[in-house]
C-alpha cells in the first residue's frame, strides 16, 4: 500500500514556518548492485508550522464522533425523522 494522494492546506496562521519534521521507515535498495535486497532506513520529511498544528488535533473529531455514535448513542435516542430538526 502507498499513499501517494496529494493534500492540499489553506492556512491563515503559521504559513510556511518550519515545524517539526516527520520520521518514516522505508525500504530502499541503497547498493547499486540489481540484485541487492533492499534495506529499511529512516527518512525525514519537512513539513510546516501549520500542518504539524493541524494534524495535533485531527484525532479529536474522530475521538468525539465515536463518543456520539458508540457510547451516548443519541442517534438512537432522539429518534429523529426529519433532517431539519438535527441541525442546531
């Protein structure tokens, strides 16, 4: 599996200060010999300011949708016909 999917950030804070950089471990074949098994090396990955600060609290709204859904279970509970009356 490799995820070559492009993100794309639209930031009003932080811009493209440099932030902490991401470690990943990743096989690749360092000898120039064609046979050569690949071997597994750590890179690093700059990324700015503001995409550290986003992806800090992405996990909060996946931590709060399975709040909602598995525990209070208001679905369920509020028994909701109509769309219109779900939202706030």
């Amino acid at each position: 599996w490799l995820d070559r999917n492009r993100r794309k950030f639209i930031a009003t804070a932080h811009g493209l200060e440099e932030g902490k950089p991401i470690f990943r471990e990743r096989w690749r074949q360092v000898d120039d010999d064609p046979n050569a098994p690949p071997t597994q090396i750590c890179i690093q990955i700059p990324q700015p300011l503001a995409i550290e600060r986003y992806y800090e609290g992405a996990g909060a709204v996946d931590v709060s949708n399975k709040v909602r859904q598995n525990e209070l279970m208001l679905d369920r509970r509020l028994k909701m016909d109509k769309w219109d009356y779900r939202v706030n």
